[in-house]
C-alpha cells in the first residue's frame, strides 16, 4: 500500500478501500482494524487542517521559502493549498519548494494572467494562502498566492496605501513600512479645498502662548466743544414772524399822502391855502377852516382820540413824532452752506489681553515606503 495523506482519498467510496496506506476499510477487514481506521482518518484531517491554517513556518531565504506540510502529498497538483507565516520581506520574484518536491513560482494573479511577485509583496511575519496549479506560469506550474501585500497590475499600484501615501500617525517613530517626515515642527493643521501648501511664520507654541485675562475693560473720554461756522450750518431761512413796535422820534417833515392818514392821537395840522374844508384843534379849540389861509373858522369840540383827516396835498411839516411799523410777510437770505465738520475725540489708553494656551496632541506625517 501507497503512503496516505489526505490528498490520496477519493471522492468514490469503493475507491478508498487501500487508497491510504495507513487506513483499512476493505470488505471483510478484521475488527481490530476498525479502530485504527477511524482514528488514522481523523489524524489525516488534523495533518490538512494545521496546514490551511497558518500553523506553517517559512524556512529558506526570503526569496526562496521552503515549507514541510504536514500531509504527506509526495507529488505536486492542482488543489494543493498551505497556509504560512513569513519570515522576512522578498525583495524580488519568490519560490516555494513542499516537501522537497521542487521549487515552484509564487505567482499572483494579474490582469489578464498570473504574474511574478514584485518585492514586498510578502511583508515579514505576515500569513499567506497559496494554492498550486499546473496550468500557472506558463503551464510550468505555481503557487498562486491569495492576496499579496501589493501588485503592480498594469501600471497601478494595488495596495492598501500606495507607494508616497502621507498619513498622520498619533505615535514619535514611524510604523513599519513608513517614512517620518521631519520637515515640520511645531505647526498648526489648516484645511484647504485647494493646492496644499505651507505657509506663516509663527510657531504654534508662540502664537497661542500664555497671557493673563482681563475680564472688564471701563471706556470713557470727551468730545471737544467746536463752534460751528456759517459755511458748517444746514441751509435755511428766517421768516419776519409777528414783529411790531415804533419807529424812532424822527424831526420836522412831511409826508406825501392820498386819501386818510392812518389813524392818529388828538393833534392838529395847518392846510395851504385852496385845501379842501377840514377839521382843525388847538387846545381845547376845535375850528373848521375852508380853502383859504390862516385858522380862522368855526370853533367847537375837539375831536377826542384817535380820527381821521381826509387831505389831498402835502400836509405842513409837524414836529417831533413816532410812527407805529408792521412786518408779517418775507424771508431773509438763505445762510449756511451744509459743509462738514469734525469733532475730536480724546479717551484713556487701555489694552486687553487673552489666554490663547490652547490644549494640542502631536501628530507626526508619515510617507509609505515603496
């Protein structure tokens, strides 16, 4: 009988009678064979779980790994699946040699077909599955290797965080894989929707420094008096409003009039010769005078208060008089120009002043190595 692992049982029961040299299930087998069977088939089971589950170590180089399954497969085809643990980045295409049966390309597949592996597609003390395949690489045979770290596929980076992927990292050393930059220091984050850029010349420390608060701050001052121009006032106008009084005592004169002189106190007032008949006082004489000259006539009482004389002619010149003025009616001259003016202003000196230490955590920015 041939050796047994797992890959040597048939899917066809018939088949199975010898199929595992270890395992006897043929017609007629002696009772004390039945045991061992059953417990050989969980062995096999056991050896093909611990070799699909990461329980492999790589051995060899980082380019050219070795691996000792734990079924004991003596020849390479397809189905044949392992699943290891790395010791160490490749840094160019891979090989992998099970159970010393040969080494094989570790291929992933590609665009249109399996390809080499480019360096750091296995990344140290990480898990990989690869399955083999006789058709792969050309019909040579392979390991094709399920999710590699990265792959170039037709000119585009497939990988988590490309090549120059710059990230923050809330950590002082850069992780695994990633390059510290040590350009910056001591700066604010400023979110942009455009190009990014740097900028400012302040350190962040500085800027938010510590400062004592002034809680109130009292404003006072004066405006200085000005004294408005003519040229500074609005434009406008005086109306006469309601004005009266008396003219100034003026000497002896004569006034041009027709028809009746305003109404007048009791005095009396000598006619020219050829003036019509009128009223005349002297003291406590009252005399009619007709058109000729003199102030002969008839006396009688003379007229009390105010009265009227009717002349057409030059009244004689009287003496020492007032007259009584009205105005109700004009406007003086617009004055004022509506031009600008300034008033100063003078208060205390003061300043305010504000505590700005504001609480931060430090980042650092990482790029991602090739």
């Amino acid at each position: 009988m041939m050796p047994g692992s797992i890959y040597s049982w048939s899917k066809l029961a018939g088949e199975n009678d010898v199929a595992d040299g270890d395992i006897d299930w043929r017609e007629g087998q002696f009772p004390d064979t039945v045991n061992d069977s059953a417990r050989q088939m969980m062995g096999r089971n056991a050896e093909w779980r611990d070799d699909i589950t990461g329980t492999l170590t790589a051995a060899g180089t980082a380019n050219a790994i070795m691996l000792m399954a734990n079924s004991a497969f003596t020849s390479l085809a397809n189905g044949r699946m392992l699943t290891f643990r790395t010791s160490a980045n490749n840094t160019a295409a891979v090989t992998l040699n099970v159970n010393g049966l040969g080494s094989k390309a570790v291929r992933a597949m590609g665009a249109a077909t399996d390809v080499d592996l480019a360096a750091n597609d296995l990344k140290a003390r990480c898990v990989y599955t690869v399955v083999y395949s006789a058709t792969a690489n050309g019909g040579a045979g392979a390991w094709i290797l399920f999710a590699p770290f990265s792959k170039v596929l037709d000119g585009n980076q497939i990988d988590a965080f490309p090549a120059g992927t710059r990230l923050l990292f809330q950590q002082s050393t850069a992780p695994t894989g990633w390059t510290k930059d040590t350009s910056h220091d001591n700066k604010a984050l400023r979110l942009v929707n455009g190009t990014v850029t740097t900028g400012g010349s302040v350190t962040f420390t500085a800027v938010f420094s510590s400062a004592t608060p002034t809680t109130s701050v009292i404003q006072s001052g004066t405006v200085g008096g000005t004294a408005l121009t003519v040229a500074q006032m609005p434009s406008h106008t005086h109306g006469p409003g309601n004005l009266r009084g008396a003219t100034n005592a003026t000497g002896t004169h004569a006034h041009n009039v027709a028809g009746s002189t305003d109404v007048q106190g009791s005095h009396s007032h000598n006619m020219a010769q050829g003036s019509p008949l009128v009223w005349m006082q002297s003291g406590s004489n009252l005399f009619v005078q007709g058109g000729g000259n003199g102030n002969t006539g008839t006396s009688g009482v003379a007229p009390a208060g105010a009265h009227n004389h009717n002349i057409n002619g030059w009244t004689d010149s009287q003496g020492n008089h007032t007259h009584q003025a009205y105005m109700n009616a004009g406007t003086t001259d617009a004055q004022g120009e509506n031009q600008p003016h300034t008033h100063t202003f003078s208060g205390e000196a003061h300043s305010h002043t504000t505590d700005l230490a504001v609480q931060y955590v430090d980042v650092i920015i990482c790029e991602k190595a090739a």
